[in-house]
C-alpha cells in the first residue's frame, strides 16, 4: 500500500477539501482524487463523500483513519531507523505563524549544521492545528502557544518565551488610556480560534469590555500594518505588535495583572525523531 495514498487521505480528513490537500502536496485536486480513489479500491470501501467543495469521512473512513495515520508514522520511523547516523529520513516540525520569521531560522541554522543532510518538513499553521498533529503522529514538534490543559503522556512541553498583552494603536494615541481606547475605537480582533485570540478574547469579556470590531483575523503581523494605517486598533501579545517596516504605531500598557503568552516547543518522545527533536528544543531555548 502506497503511504501517499493514505497522507492524502488522512489530510483531505483533517482540512475536508481536495483543494487545500492539492496545495499541501503540491499537486493537483484531480491527483489527490486519484489516490484516494485508488486507496478505496484496495481497501474496498468508500472513504470520504463529496458535499459541493466539501467534503466528508464515510463511516468506514473514519473507522481506519486513526489505524491508517499510525500506518504513516510507522513507515517514516522505520525509513529513519533503517538509515545509518548520515541519512536521518524527514524531520516534520510545525510553527505557528508568529515563529515562522523570528524564531524557527534560529532553530533551523545549527540543526542543518549538524545534520546536513536533514530534510525538514515545515507545516504552518494555527497552535491548536500543530497540537494535533504532533499528538497525533504527523508531526514531530512544533512550536506553539501553550496549551491549556495538560499535554498527554508520551509527549513533552518546554517553556521558551511568554510576553503579556497589550493594546496596539496608531502613535498619535500613544498618551491615551488603554481601556477607553478599545471601547471606542474601531477593533481589529485577533482570531478567536487561535489560542493567542482566545486569550484575549477572555481578557475583554473579564473586564465588560465590548469593542467596536471591524474584523477579525489570523495574522498579529497584518493586523499591525493595518494598525499603522489608521484601520483601528486591536489587543495582541506585545512580541508581535512591532511591524516590521513601520514606526506608525505605540503600545499602551495595561493595568494590573496582565495574561501572558507562553510560546514554547512540544514534541513527542519515545520516537525515532526524539533525539532531533530535543537538539531542536535545546537550540530554541538559547535563541
């Protein structure tokens, strides 16, 4: 059984489009429907169930998707443990987006010194979506915000980095109160379902604090440059507050006890990939 056929569909079952698996892939969606098609030939079952751009995980998909991503992790545990200490096989990590630029190069630089001839596969994407898939087995760590609540036995968690929220505003609003600020300015709302969001979701509702929102979105980075023009102003975690290319915009500080982002490095152990996984740790912790 090619393990092609079943990474295509294990990822049409987590992202429910052949779309999206096309361009995770790269391929096209008449490919990963080619392969699932073939998969439900050997196996003799339909595996998922069109619905428009949709799609769903048949009864019988669902019952061999857990069996059929062990089958994955297992073929690329031995394709690493089958290699001598030169060839390491493929090393998944997963970041958020917030890391992608800051602190994964810094990760990346001394693993590839080490290991040259390393291929790392790097899946983007939000906390919650990179916590599943490392405790699932499709990855191997991931760099993410802290999970609330406790990680399961078989996997490790370690602290790098936490900074508190604060309230991002264009710079001529640098001397205004916090609080009042985001009542009665237009609101750019960090995506609630990511756990950076959440928590300052969380924060408002604590404090009977209603915003005007004028959208919500995933990327602390965007929501900066649209800060810097004038579109509003928003509460996100300090460390992704500065654009890059821009000096347009000020942090006010908020007042008493502040929630904290914890950014950190979860990872499987008790794998063929722990010991890349824990160097992986140790460089993130000095960068």
């Amino acid at each position: 059984m090619d393990t092609r056929y079943l990474q295509c569909f294990i990822a049409a079952a987590e992202c429910k489009s052949l779309a999206e698996v096309a361009r995770r892939f790269n391929i096209t969606p008449a490919a990963v429907a080619a392969r699932i098609k073939a998969l439900e030939q050997q196996l003799g079952v339909p595996l998922i169930q069109r619905d428009g751009r949709h799609i769903a995980v048949t009864q019988a998909g669902q019952r061999v998707l857990e069996r059929a991503r062990k089958l994955v992790r297992d073929s690329r545990d031995l394709q690493v443990i089958a290699g001598d200490e030169h060839a390491m096989g493929e090393f998944r990590v997963g970041a958020s987006t917030s890391t992608l630029t800051t602190l994964l190069p810094k990760v990346l630089t001394p693993l590839y010194k080490r290991y040259p001839k390393l291929s790392v596969f790097v899946e983007p994407g939000t906390s919650a979506h990179l916590y599943h898939q490392v405790t699932r087995g499709m990855l191997d760590a991931a760099i993410i915000v802290q999970p609330q609540f406790a990680v399961p036995k078989g996997f490790e968690w370690q602290l790098l980095v936490e900074d508190a929220l604060t309230v991002l505003v264009p710079a001529h609003m640098k001397d205004r109160d916090p609080f009042e600020v985001l009542e009665s300015e237009p609101f750019l709302r960090y995506d609630r379902t990511t756990w950076g969001g959440r928590m300052a979701d969380q924060y408002l509702q604590r404090h009977d604090i209603y915003p005007q929102q004028r959208l919500e979105i995933d990327g602390a980075s965007a929501i900066a440059y649209m800060v810097a023009s004038g579109l509003g102003v928003s509460l996100i975690p300090r460390s992704l507050a500065d654009p890059s290319e821009t000096k347009e915009v000020a942090c006010l500080r908020l007042p008493g006890d502040t929630p904290r982002r914890r950014m950190g490095i979860i990872w499987a152990v008790n794998r063929a990939q722990t010991s890349l996984s824990q160097f992986m740790v140790e460089e993130a912790v000095k960068a």
